[in-house]
C-alpha cells in the first residue's frame, strides 16, 4: 500500500530529515511510526500526501509511483488518504456538521451525498447528537473524533494519522486510539505517527522506529524503544 | 457536478466579498477612480477631435476673379482646380450671386443696404470658394494657381487665420491627453495593487479553510476560483458605479457641449446612447483585466497549492 524505495529528503538548508529509507507497508496493516521529534516522522508523513517530494528515491502509493507527481494529480491522491493532525484544523466558526460537510462540499459533492455520508461517519465516530455542536462546545477527544470523522467521508484507503493525541489526556488518547483500531478493523490501512510510549506498547502492533533521518527498527509486534 | 462546484465557487466569492466589506468597498472605489478617469480622457479626446473637424469644416479660401475675367475663363479656372488632386470641393459664385447672399447675411444692417443701394454696378466681385482635404493643401493650391497662367484675372489671399485656431485646439488636446495619459496609468496602477492587496488579505484570512480544503483533496482549481471570481466581481460593480456616475454628469454638461458644436450635426448624447453598451463593455473589459490579472498575481504568489 505504502512503499519508499531508498527515499532521502534534504531541505534547501542542507538538513536531512530523512536518508535512504525503505519502508514497505501492506494494505490493512496498522503501523506506528516512533521517535523523538525531529527524526523525520513528520516529514515521511508529508512525503505520503505529497506535500514534499522526496530528494532521492521513490515514494509508491497504492501502487502509484507519486515520487514527481502532477500538479493537479495531488488532490486525487489526497482523496484516498485520511489525514489526521494533533492540532485538528476544524473551522471554528463552523457546526460540526458543516465542518465535515464543507471538506465535502470543496470536492464537489452533492447536496444528496452530503446529507447521506455525514450521519454515516458520525456514526462511526460515536458522535451522531452532536452534529449541531461547534467545536468550542467539545472537548479535545471528541475534536479529534470529528477531525478523523472528516477524514473518512472519502472512504481512504489510507488513514494518516500525525501526532493525533498530542493534545489530548490519556483517556481521550485512549478512546482516539480505539477507534483507529476499530476503523483498521474495517480493511482501513492506519498509519500512526507518535512519541507517546504507552500507546505503541498498549498496541502491539508493527512499530518502526526513527532516528536521525533512518529507520533504526521495524518490528511487527513492537515496542517503543527510545 | 460542474453546476454544483461553479455554485459553490461563486458562494464563496461573495461571503469573502461580504465579510471583508470595507476593503471590497475600497477596491471597488479605486478601480471606479481609474474608470472615470479613463472615461473622461476619451470624452475630453472624442470632443477635441470632434472640434478640430468642424473648424477644418469651416475652413475654406476664397479666390475672387477681376472684373475683367470673361465667364468662359472663370470656367476654365474652376475645372482647372477641380482636376487639382487637393481640392475636395469647388463651388463657384457668381457676382449677382454674391450680393444675393451679402444682402441675406447683411438683412438687419439698414445702412448697409442702404449704401449698396447708393452704388449703380454690383460691387462683389464673382470668386471661387475651394476647399482641400486637408489643410496644409490650401497653401498648395494657392501656389498653383498663382503660377497658372490665369494668375493675372485672379485674386488670391493668403491662407487665413483658421489655421491657429485649429493649432491651438490640436495642441490643447494633446496637453489634456497627456495628463490624462498620466492620470489614468496612476491609478491603473494603484487598482492593481488595491485588488492585489485585498486578494492577498482575503487569502491570509482564509488560511485555515484553504489548508483545510488542499487536506481533504479539494481540486486546486476550486481553491482558486473564488478568489478570481471576487476580482470579477470587483470588476463589474465598477463598472456599473461608473456608468451610474458619468452617464448622467455628461447629460447635465451636454448642453454646454451642444452649445458649442451649435450648427454642427454633433450630438453627445445621441453619441453616448448611440455607443452606451460599446462603452460599458469596454469599461468592463479595462476594469476585468485590471482586477483578474492583479488576483492572478496574487493568488499564484500566495496561494500555493
């Protein structure tokens, strides 16, 4: 599903954040990515939705080589990945429907559509009474839920979570955890980007680790070993 | 779908136009200033020239022939100009002629009349009235003339004082164009930097839905679109403030500009309503290129998707 090939990325300021990586992901995997911060997470993040080019390799999703991708070609990969960010990036002044409903509208969905998808993912978030409420009126979990709620109205194939508990207590984190896990349940490839040990280790799933720009581990089954 | 996203693209191009009011309102007025300013610059150049014509119109020498010249002559002299490639109009009047139109011209001045009637003989003279395409030919064919062999039946007066009039008039003209030349690319050019600057705020404000829309794969031809319909927008209200504006200042002036051109078979505001749409699309057309190329500049330079 996700593949880079020998990928390096240097910036124009002759940083590496990332060097010679290989990493191979199989669809339906659910795979936590470790490290302190600025290992190169985040940039092997933007690297998946093309919102970097790589300096040196390839970068293959779903089997579509986006290593030099169109211009205009962007927003069709980006349709087929969920992406998730620790700062939620909700419109404050908008409804929690309207919220998800305007990342449908922007795409040229029909109103028909609109009103027939939201109440699916809500549901499939646990947040179907609060589709009237605005953001301020939800705790940090239940924004974060609505936030990966938006990201499922394009049935992605990959869901690209970047830090997504990094604003949220550990019972919160827990609940954003649980439904990651609920939706990889449903075939959802679930990339989760993180440095919080308690949640790799409660996972047990496949942790590859970073450091330096390199891959340091990949374990299927994995703990967090910093 | 198209409908749909066209729909949606032009809703957000007036929620940006009515959340940032002011700045709309600002821009609207700058680029309303270059119009206006254009505007008259061409109604000010439309009138000159118009004036110009009618003096060349009036403009026209007399060539009067000697009591001794013989009909057959003046015949002969008046197909001799009229083969001159110069003259575009040669009209011959006779002596009797003359004093008919003296005495109309003359029909309230008693004592005039009364001296003509004083003399036995007719004491015009019969003349060609001839006038050239342009006027530097009158000299031309004065010249001509002059060196034909008829020159000694023939009174010719040197080419009048007309020829200042219209120099000034070209020379005035020219002056008005100029400043308004300047005046015009003065605030052509402030419009570009008001739309762009508004384009830019507009922009900066929506950073969190644009970053948004580029994260749920809105297609980069979306994210731009309202933006440039905003500059359209712009644009077209402009205009019609514009054309609200000058349409009636030029009918409460148009009776002093009739009373210029009196006598002359110029309207201005047949003109106008004769030429209203031809104006209005080209004032939509100047205010459309001023405002989409300046959102253009703006949006590629601030809005990377």
């Amino acid at each position: 599903m996700i593949r880079f090939e020998n990928v390096s990325k240097i910036y124009s300021n002759n940083v590496v954040a990332l060097n010679n990586v290989n990493l191979h992901i199989q669809p339906g995997e659910f795979v936590s990515i470790v490290g302190q911060s600025g290992m190169g997470k985040t940039t092997l993040a933007k690297l998946i939705i093309a919102e970097e080019r790589p300096t040196k390799g390839k970068v293959i999703i779903g089997g579509w080589d986006i290593t030099r991708i169109r211009h205009h070609e962007i927003p069709v990969l980006r349709r087929q990945i969920g992406v998730v960010y620790q700062d939620f990036k909700l419109l404050p002044r908008k409804t929690v429907f309207e919220n998800i409903a305007f990342a449908l509208e922007v795409c040229g969905a029909s109103g028909a559509r609109i009103r027939k998808i939201i109440p699916q993912v809500l549901k499939i978030v646990g947040l179907e009474d609060k589709s009237r409420f605005f953001p301020r009126q939800l705790s940090g979990g239940q924004q974060q839920r609505v936030v990966i709620a938006r990201s499922l109205i394009h049935r992605p194939k990959i869901i690209l979570a970047d830090e997504p508990t990094g604003n949220l207590d550990s019972i919160n984190a827990q609940e954003i955890i649980h439904l990651l896990v609920k939706i990889n349940t449903f075939g959802t490839t679930v990339v989760l980007v993180t440095h919080n040990h308690d949640i790799v280790n409660m996972l047990r799933k496949r942790v590859i680790t970073m450091d330096h720009g390199m891959i340091i581990s990949d374990q299927q089954s994995g703990k967090y070993i910093l | 779908m198209m409908i749909v996203t066209f729909f949606r693209a032009t809703k957000f191009a007036f929620q940006n136009f009515w959340r940032n009011f002011w700045l709309s309102i600002v821009t609207i007025f700058i680029l309303t200033l270059t119009l206006v300013s254009v505007s008259l610059l061409s109604a000010v150049n439309l009138l000159a020239n118009q004036a110009i014509t009618v003096v060349k119109e009036k403009v026209n020498i007399d060539v009067f022939f000697s009591s001794a010249a013989q009909a057959e002559q003046m015949l002969a002299v008046r197909a001799f100009v009229e083969q001159m490639p110069e003259a575009k109009q040669v009209e011959y009047v006779s002596a009797t002629e003359a004093l008919e139109r003296f005495k109309k011209e003359h029909v309230a001045d008693l004592d005039i009349l009364a001296s003509l009637a004083e003399l036995e003989e007719n004491p015009l003279p019969a003349s060609l009235v001839i006038q050239a395409y342009e006027l530097d030919q009158y000299q031309t064919i004065i010249d001509k003339l002059r060196a034909s062999s008829f020159a000694d039946i023939l009174t010719t007066q040197d080419f009048d004082d007309n020829r200042s009039v219209i120099q000034r008039i070209s020379i005035l003209s020219q002056r008005v164009t100029q400043i308004g030349l300047v005046l015009s690319f003065i605030f052509a050019t402030i419009s570009l930097l008001m739309v762009f600057n508004t384009i830019r705020i507009t922009i900066y404000t929506h950073r969190e839905e644009l970053n948004i829309m580029k994260l749920v794969g809105a297609t980069n031809w979306f994210i731009r679109t309202p933006f440039f319909l905003e500059g359209i927008l712009y644009a077209m209200i402009a205009s019609i403030v514009t054309m609200a504006f000058l349409y009636p200042t030029f009918v409460f002036v148009s009776p002093y500009i009739q009373a210029f051109f009196q006598g002359y078979s110029f309207d201005f505001i047949q003109f106008l309503e004769l030429h209203f749409w031809k104006i209005f699309a080209l004032q939509i057309g100047l205010s459309l290129v001023l405002s989409v190329l300046s959102s253009m500049i703006a949006i590629t330079r601030y809005l990377r998707v």
